[in-house]
C-alpha cells in the first residue's frame, strides 16, 4: 500500500508535490491550438508515463477492491453468524436451558469482540479501497485529457501544414500568372518596337525609292539619247551639243564649225 499511495501523494487533488503539480500544471495549460511538432512529441512522452502510472493505479484498485470486497463479505459473514447466535440465545433464555444459554452467551460474546476488532479493519480495506479508485479514477481522467489535447493538436498541426500547402501552391499560381503577364506585356513591346522598326525600315526604304528615282530621272536627263539607228537624230543632237559634224558634212561646213571654236 505504501508505493501507490506515496505516490498518489503526488497527483492526488489537494495532495500534489512539486512534481506532480507540474506534470499536471504543464498539461492542463497546454494549448494543443499553437503547440509545434516538438511540443506534441513533449506531450506524448508525458502521455506515455501517465498512462503507465495509470495501469499500475488499475492494478492497485483491483487489488484493493478484491482486499475490501473480501474483508467486506467476511465481516457480514460474521454478522450473519452472530445474529444466528443471539436468536438461538433468545431461544435457549426461553425454554429455561440456563447451561445452552450461558454457552452461546460466551459464544456470542466472543464473537462480537471478534467484530468489534474487526471492524476498524474493514473501514480501513474499504477506505484503501476508495482512495485507490479516486485516484485511478483521476490520474485516467489526466490522461484522457492529455490524449484529447495530443489529438487536437495533431488535428491543428495537419490542419496549418495543409493551409500552408494550398497558400504555397496558391503563391506559385500567382507567380506562374505573373510571369505570364509579364511575358505577354514583354511581347507587346516586343511588337509595339518591331511595328516601330517596320515603319523606319519602310520609310528608308521609300526614301531610298525616291532617291532613286531622282537619280534615274537625273540620269536620264543628263545621258544622251541613243539613236544609233536614227542618223538625223543622231546628225540633230551632236549640232545642238556642239559635238564634231558628222563625217558626211563638207570640208567648208567642217571648217566653219572650226572657226566657231
């Protein structure tokens, strides 16, 4: 009796030593609502003693229990045998057997001292037997709560891990949606220089055009028809040009055109 009730000197309501008080302290302020993975795995390890002091009380009630139960049944058992005697006493008086009466006298008498020794023994089984369910009873209820608290924890924990996933997956989205837009508004500008270039191309290419054909036309104005096949106009631009005369004209036209000079 000594080992399980020194013990429940230390959990016991009212009775808690310093270190119960705190296992006890620590686990009813525990909030499973913030609690880490380290915090929860401090928890079970704290769930682990307690439910191995709480088989150890189950063992120790059961026996105390069976004690009480035991002592119980034979004190009524004694009861019962010395009620029997005093009636047989009772019968004995009054059929006048003054020598069974004063034998069953003796014998009641010394079954009564009998009870009344054994008395306090039974209240003392009986009262052992209570303290040792309450404090079954409460050191299964701290365990309950630890496990309960260990639960929703765990539940909290999973819970922010799985928001953490969908908020991470939901910033990749968005980024993934960024970058797009940001390649699309790149592609734009890509288009909008590619239009600008285009058009500065095109007007080079129309000013080169225009050049062109200035010269052309220049060309043209400057370089003498050719009308190999067309002796007058041949005979007709070399006059106007002041070119040589041709070789059909005469020796007095050919000096003329030198006299010119």
């Amino acid at each position: 009796m000594g080992g399980i009730f020194g013990f429940l000197k230390s959990f016991s309501k009212g009775k808690l030593s310093q270190a119960g008080q705190s296992i006890t302290q620590r686990i009813v302020s525990w909030d499973p609502e913030t609690a880490s993975q380290a915090e929860i795995e401090e928890m079970i390890a704290e769930l682990d003693k307690i439910t191995i002091e709480a088989g150890k009380a189950k063992s120790s009630y059961d026996k105390e229990k069976a004690e009480a139960d035991a002592a119980r049944k034979n004190y009524d058992r004694y009861i019962a045998a010395a009620e029997l005697l005093n009636k047989q006493l009772d019968e004995s008086n009054a059929s006048g057997d003054t020598g069974k009466s004063q034998e069953l006298g003796t014998s009641l008498e010394r079954l009564v001292g009998e009870l009344e020794k054994l008395r306090p023994e039974v209240e003392r089984e009986v009262r052992e037997a209570d303290e040792a369910q309450s404090y079954y009873d409460e050191i299964k209820e701290l365990a309950e709560m630890t496990a309960q608290k260990v639960r929703t924890a765990r539940d909290q924990l999973d819970s922010a891990k799985r928001e953490m996933r969908r908020a991470e997956a939901e910033r990749n989205k968005a980024q993934v949606k960024a970058e797009r837009a940001e390649n699309a508004a790149g592609l734009r500008q890509d288009t909008s220089s590619l239009g600008v270039a285009l058009e500065a191309m095109n007007r080079q290419a129309e000013e080169a055009r225009s050049k062109a054909d200035a010269l052309d036309l220049k060309a043209r104005l400057l370089t003498p028809v050719k009308a190999k096949e067309d002796d007058n106009i041949k005979a007709a631009l070399s006059q106007v040009s002041g070119e040589t005369a041709p070789p059909s004209a005469s020796l007095a036209e050919r000096l003329e055109a030198l006299r010119k000079k």
